[in-house]
C-alpha cells in the first residue's frame, strides 16, 4: 500500500487565520485533501478534523504538524496521542517547529529516549502556557467586574439608535400595533434581533406613555 503524507492545522479560534501553518504545505508536497484543519481548543483531542485524520492514517504514513501547541495543549493527552499514532497505527510524525521530533530518523534506543524526553517537555511548557492564558483572562475578567465595567457585547437601547431606524419606528409602531405588519417583519426593518425589538419597543411604549 502506497504511503501517505498528511498535515494537520489547528488554530484557536474561528476568528484566527491558518494561512501561516498553511504556508508551510507548499514546499512539503501534501495534497490538499490530505491536509486536516481545526478550528477549536487545544484542551482535548475530541476535534473533528483530527479524529477523521486519525481514521485515515495507517502504518508508514507520516503526519506533519507546525508545533507541539497546535497539536494540543494538555501534556498528558499529547503524549498519549503521539503514542497511539507512532506505536499502535506505527505512524511517523514530523513537528517542523522542533526538527528533534521526528520519528523518521534516530529509530535506535537512544533517539527514541530524546525523542520522548523532548515531547513531555514541550507538552508540559504547551499545556503550562494554556494554563497561564486562562489564569490572565479569568483575573481580567475579575477586575473588570470589580471596577463596574460592563463585559461583552454593549446593550442596546432606544437612545442607541440610528435616526433612521427611530424615523422608521414612529412611522411603523402604530401600523404594526394594528396588526398590518408582523413583528418579524418590523423587526427586520429596524435591523434588529427579536429579543431587542421587544426590547426597544418597551421602551419607546414607557415614553409615549409618560408623554400623555
């Protein structure tokens, strides 16, 4: 059976471009349909692009990844994903980032121990980093909430709005309120989403309330 060469992509987000890991490709020869891509954490391995590439391979294939933190991020997983890959598939695997990881060459005893040592290391500066991110984003999002800062996305209101859309509110409420238009429909005109057109129109309905 012809041996295979694949490369695997993950990024963090869907929001994070992979044109720099897809860069790598061109000089390496990989078909296009043999390159697998992620868009999700790096705390397990329960990504889809991942576990189909896991299917695909088979003894003598290898598989290149950019570096160990685009593998994963949790020590223990990586190495028990590189394990079953290159000892149960009896897969190679190439980390272009760290030429030392690479189970095509120094198959005797000794590159295999500076293989293995290398991996757990990176592994645990890979998943120690992760930690760190988190720990950064839980104590900002603590400090933001202890000095009244608002998270997310900003709420908004009737005094929120263009004129255009408060022009077009006037001019539709009562038609709407007649049951000529649906809300749906209004609240596509107003370009808003259904929880915040209900929303706006409580408001606007207080005023004109309070103007009589």
């Amino acid at each position: 059976m012809e041996k295979k060469t694949f490369y695997y992509i993950r990024v963090s987000s869907k929001d994070q471009n992979e044109a720099r890991q897809l860069a790598e490709i061109k000089g390496l020869g990989i078909n296009e349909r043999d390159v697998f891509i992620d868009k999700e954490s790096g705390k397990d391995f329960n990504r889809t692009g991942y576990q189909t590439l896991k299917k695909c391979l088979r003894e003598g294939d290898l598989l290149y990844v950019k570096s160990i933190d685009r593998f994963g991020r949790n020590s223990k997983e990586i190495k028990r994903e590189w394990e079953e890959i290159t000892q149960s598939i009896k897969a190679d695997i190439k980390v272009l980032d760290m030429p030392l990881l690479d189970t095509t060459q120094h198959k005797d005893i000794l590159g295999t121990f500076v293989n293995d040592l290398v991996l757990q290391v990176l592994a645990f500066v890979s998943e120690r980093e992760r930690e760190t991110i988190l720990l950064r984003q839980s104590e900002g999002i603590a400090i933001a909430k202890a000095e009244g800062k608002h998270l997310g996305r900003p709420s908004i209101s009737l005094n929120s709005l263009s004129q255009s859309q408060l022009q077009t509110l006037s001019e539709k409420y009562a038609v709407w309120k007649a049951r000529e238009i649906t809300g749906t429909y209004f609240a596509d005109l107003l370009k808003l989403k259904k929880n915040t057109f209900y929303k706006i129109i409580k408001e606007f309905e207080g005023i004109e309330r309070n103007k009589k």
